[in-house]
C-alpha cells in the first residue's frame, strides 16, 4: 500500500512537473517566431537596399 501511494504522487508530481516545462518551451517557441519575423522584414529591407545599389 505505501509502494502505491508513493508511486502515485511520484507520478504526480512528474505530470505538474512535465506540464511546467511543456508551457516554458511554448513560451520559447512564441519568441523564436517572434525573432524570426523580425529577421524576415530586415532581411526584405536588405534585399531591397541592395537591388537599388545594383540598379545604379
């Protein structure tokens, strides 16, 4: 009986546990694609500038 209750709130713990770093890669994700949409609009301004250049 003490076996069960102790594998059971160690299964507990590990699942709240699990969860937490779960929502802390999400929370990276989201800042990743915030990075790289930032990355794409400078590197469009870029591409631009540099047409112009060759252009003249």
């Amino acid at each position: 009986m003490t076996r069960i209750l102790f594998l059971s709130t160690l299964l507990t713990l590990f699942t709240f546990t699990r969860c937490k770093v779960e929502k802390t890669n999400q929370q990276i994700i989201d800042e990743a694609v915030k990075h790289q949409s930032e990355a794409l609009v400078i590197g469009a301004s870029v591409d631009t500038m540099l047409e112009a250049r060759f252009m003249q």
